[in-house]
C-alpha cells in the first residue's frame, strides 16, 4: 500500500481553514495531521509532525508566513494561501508554482496538489523552488520592521528599533540589540539591503552600526579609524566605511 | 470691467450729489467770501461743477487704460499729470465759452474769471487726482472682492475633493478574505453563506452608495459599522468579544457618513488580526455637553512591532471632522499598555 502524506494547515481564520479541509475530502492520500491558527503554532507543529505539505497563509498574526517558514529546520512543499499579496503574485507567476489566490475554486487546488505531489518526488527542484520563494520575498520587501529569531523552541521578534548593531559571525549575523544579542542565518549583504540606509550605515565588512548609536570617531592608527559606540564599545572603520561616515556628518 | 458709476442705479446719484453739494459750497464761497453778486456766483459754481462732474466720468477711462499693476511709478505719475493738465484746460475752455462769452456779458465777472484762472487749473489738476485715486481704489476693491470669491470657490472645490478621497477606502485583503469564507461556508454550511453574501453586499452598497450625502444618522452609521464587525466576525469569530453600550437618545444624531465603521476596522486590524488571542471590542455612545460621544476600545498585544504611527485609517476620521467641524482634537487617541482607545466627539447639530 502507498504511504499516506500529510499535510497542515496553517491559517489564522477558520473559514479559510475549513474550505482546504473540505477540498482535501477528494485525496485520501492525504492525510490532515494539525491545524494552526498562526506561526507560533505552526512551527512548532512542523518541527513535531513533519509533514508533507503545508498550506500557508501569508498575513497572520505577530509572524507572517515569510517569517515563519525562515523558522524551519525542515523543509516541507509550502502552498500558499493569501488573499492578496503584492509580493507573492509576482513570485509565483514567475514560478508557476504552489500559490492560491483566495478565494480559489476545486480545480484550482487539485492543480496545486498535484504540484506538490510531483515535487516530493523531485527533491531537488522543491529545495530550488522554497529558497527562489525566500529570496524572492526578501529582495521585495522594503525594510525590515521586524526580525525573527528562533532559539531552542523559543521564537523571539526583535524589532530593528530596538536593535544597534549587526555583527558578521561565520555564516550568521549577530544581533545586538536592547533585549540582548540574537543568531540570525542571514548574510550582511540581506541587511544592508534591507536596512533604511538613514537609520543604519555599513561601517565594515563585518559590522552594520545604527547611526545614532554611534558617539564618536577617533583615529585608532595611522590612516585607520574606530568608531565608538554609545556603550562604549570599539569597532573599527574599513576605508569606504571611514568614507560613508564622513559623508553623512 | 464697466463703467464703476453705471454698475449699479444709486452710485451716479449719490456722485451727482457730492458734486451738487460741492457747487453750493462753492456758490456760497464766491458770493460771501470774494463779494460776486450771487446769480453771478450761481452760474459759475454750476457751470464749472457740472462740466467738470461730466469730464471726470472719463478719468475711469484713463485708470483702466493705465494700469498700476503693469507699469512702473514715474510713467503713470508723467501720464497722470499730463492727462490732468489736459483735462483741466478743456474744462476751463469749456467753462470760458458758456460763461465768459455766452452767459455772463459783465466785464468784472470775466476780470475775475481770468484772475481765477491758474487757481481754477491747480483745481481742476487737483479734483483730476482725487478723482483718479478714488476710481483706482475702486479697482482694487474689486478685484480684491473677485480673488477673494475665486478662493472661496477654489476651496470649496478641494474641500469637496478631499472629502471624497478621504472616503473610506476598500481594504482589498478584507475584500477576498470575505469571499474566501462565503466559498468556504457554501460548502459547509449553505445558509450562513448566504446571509454572509447579503451582509457583505449591504456593507459595500452603503459605503459606495454614501459618496453624495455626507452626514447620516448615527443609527445608520451604527448599522453599516455592525455589518462589518458581523462579516470579520465569521472569519474570526473565536477571536472577537464584543461588547456596546449605546444611549438611545444618540441614534438619530447626525454624524458624518462613514466616522464610525473606520474605527472598527482599527480595532479589528490592530487588535483582532495582530493578536493571537481573545480581543474584546467596547462600543460605547453617550451624549456629553452637547457633544456626541463615541468611544471604540479594544485591548491589543503590546509586543506586536509594526505599529507605527495612528494609521491612516484614524488620520482620514481626524481630517475629516476637522474639515466637517471646523475644530480640531475632535478625536483622541490614547493608548496605554495594551489597551487602545479612540474617542470622536461630534458637535450635536439642531435641526
């Protein structure tokens, strides 16, 4: 006998959830492991069941379903399920791929499974298709508000307000920030981007500071400089960054 | 720009007047201050006054033709003058030959006459002054009167297009998620899909339908806000907990269309859809001091970050009822802790 999938549904309101369920009703090869009413639930239940296939809505409380899919340690065939999303449409026309526009009729979502079907048996080219997703998102956002960071099964939502520095650490980028300091799997290119260049400035290959935070620059030696933070701490100056600065005071 | 004098029926009489006036006092000066026998004195004051109060009627000529606006000061200054000087001598040429050659045949008279000649040209240079800036005054009260009822028209006109795009404006999420539950609830449960498309097409008809009229009653205004809260109420019933208190005698006050539903919508958005539990909504309406006072709480997740700024939503409500009322602080926000109120106060209008 075929191995049954499974699938969870992620979606914050219950008549969103209910139409998914009821158009499963026709694949008994699927099987519905969890409903979740928003991210927190979401991740957790993906980590505990490891489904198949998840069904995502984008717009959803406190984390969206961008944020939470960077969560995930595993990667399961994501279809979307948004209302309108002015970055999504473009994505996954481009794509072709798992996304349902709401409201969206049977046949609509019997194309959708039989793409996630075709996927899980094609590995490769569902890795592809999930980080074009990411990037995709990412390079359309327009600056972060917001960063969520997962440790342990504790997710925690740093706001950029409340953050001062971004260091460089090997593959991750350190956040420093009033509530303490965060691992985040990004590259300091994805900040730079998508940081408002008035609020922050890359001082450094390694370093992102925000701006304000910075309280003076001193000479550190000949022909390089350090930046002083308002807590005191060191950091020191490419040339361009030495640049930027002066351009900016 | 006509003649300023013949715009209206009054005017010329009332000019004819101030110069009748003038000829008395001008008579009487003659016949008592330098003697001339006073049919002499009468003659003069008449003819000399009357001519000149027709010749000044062409002084308004020369105003529009030289106009202060385009030119600079010593050019209308050397028109002026020379207009004057040659006004003032046709005046008196006109006066010489009704009086001194037709109607008075006295040789003191015409001895006096020709003595008061340069006085009567400083005169006549004079009244041609006081003439010309009276009609440039004229000028410019009118066309201060016109700019003045352009820009009333003008703001009237954006105040009207104003209103209009701070309309409420169709969230489209709310839009399709709204469909999205009508398609889900046909197939569950056919009934409530039914009454789910009724509400939702009687929300949009009564936003759409209200662009003309641009107050209602608060009873309306309550009804149409409560189609609204009715329809998210299906997509998250188990996260919403209303509660009203609403004092009968606010009903049908009038308030401007479209005030209330936003503040729902504020409510629902950043307390209902950022919060991952129960968000209660208090509806309260009360009338204080001749004030309408309407008052939407609900609690919210203080941790929730992209809340930024009042929201538009608030900012059109604020702009409108001070454009409506011509009063600002008509609404207050106050937020504390995880707790969000907005309280509009409506000036209670008699009717």
């Amino acid at each position: 006998m075929k191995k049954k999938l499974s699938a969870i549904i992620i979606d914050d309101e219950a008549p969103a959830r209910d139409i998914i369920k009821t158009y499963l009703d026709e694949f008994p090869d699927v099987e519905i492991a969890a409903e979740c009413r928003n991210g927190f639930e979401g991740v957790k239940a993906i980590h505990e069941l490891n489904p198949n296939i998840v069904f995502l809505d984008i717009q959803m409380p406190k984390i969206s379903g961008f944020e939470m899919l960077e969560l995930l340690d595993v990667e399961p065939i994501i279809i979307f399920t948004t209302a309108f999303d002015e970055y999504a449409v473009k994505a996954f026309e481009v794509n072709a791929a798992d996304y349902l526009l709401k409201p969206f009729s049977r046949e609509r979502f019997r194309e959708s499974i039989v793409k996630a079907k075709g996927l899980l048996k094609d590995k490769s080219k569902k890795r592809e298709i999930t980080n074009k997703l990411i990037h995709h998102h990412d390079s359309n956002i327009q600056y972060l508000e917001r960063v969520v960071i997962k440790s342990g099964w504790r997710i925690k939502i740093v706001p950029i307000e409340s953050v001062f520095w971004f260091e460089a650490q090997d593959d991750y980028v350190m956040i420093h920030a009033n509530e303490g300091k965060f691992l985040k799997q990004k590259t300091m290119k994805f900040f730079e981007r998508h940081l408002n260049p008035r609020d922050f400035i890359r001082i450094h290959r390694s370093h992102i500071v925000r701006i304000s935070h910075i309280k003076q620059i001193e000479p550190f030696s000949k022909m390089s400089y350090q930046a002083i933070l308002n807590n005191g701490i060191s950091i020191p100056l490419s040339k361009t960054g030495y640049q930027k600065i002066k351009d900016i005071i | 720009m006509s003649h300023p004098l013949f715009q209206r029926k009054n005017s010329l009489f009332y000019y004819l007047f101030v110069w009748s006036l003038i000829t008395v006092s001008h008579t009487v000066i003659l016949n008592i201050g330098i003697g001339l026998r006073w049919e002499f004195a009468l003659w003069d004051g008449i003819v000399l006054n009357l001519t000149y109060a027709f010749l000044a009627l062409s002084f308004w000529y020369s105003c529009k033709f030289i106009s202060l606006e385009k030119r600079n000061f010593f050019p209308i200054l050397i028109n002026h003058s020379l207009a004057s000087v040659v006004s003032s001598l046709i005046w008196l040429g006109i006066a010489y030959i009704i009086l001194v050659r037709i109607a008075i045949p006295d040789q003191l008279y015409h001895k006096f006459f020709n003595n008061a000649f340069l006085w009567r040209l400083l005169i006549g240079i004079l009244f041609y002054f006081i003439m010309v800036s009276f009609y440039y005054l004229l000028i410019y009260y009118q066309s201060f009167h016109e700019k003045l009822l352009r820009e009333s028209e003008l703001k009237a006109l954006v105040k009207e297009a104003e209103l209009k795009t701070l309309k409420f404006q169709i969230n489209p999420h709310f839009i399709f998620n709204s469909l999205n539950s009508i398609n889900s609830l046909i197939l569950s449960s056919p009934q409530k899909a039914g009454e789910m498309t009724i509400k939702l097409s009687e929300f949009l008809r009564s936003t759409l339908a209200k662009n003309e009229a641009q107050t209602g009653k608060l009873e309306d205004e309550i009804r149409t806000a409560k189609l609204y809260l009715d329809i998210e109420e299906v997509r998250f019933g188990d996260k919403i907990d209303f509660i009203e208190e609403v004092d009968g005698k606010c009903l049908n006050k009038a308030v401007p269309s479209m005030i209330l539903q936003p503040l729902f919508e504020n409510a629902i958005k950043h307390g209902v859809y950022e919060s991952i539990e129960m968000v209660q909504i208090k509806f309260t309406c009360r009338i204080n001091n001749n004030y309408l006072k309407i008052m939407v709480e609900n609690n919210f997740d203080p941790e929730t970050v992209n809340r930024t700024g009042i929201g538009v939503g608030l900012d059109n409500i604020r702009n409108r009822l001070e454009k409506a009322y011509n009063q600002s602080n008509l609404l207050h926000i106050e937020k504390e802790n995880s707790h969000f109120r907005a309280i509009i106060n409506i000036p209670i209008e008699e009717r």
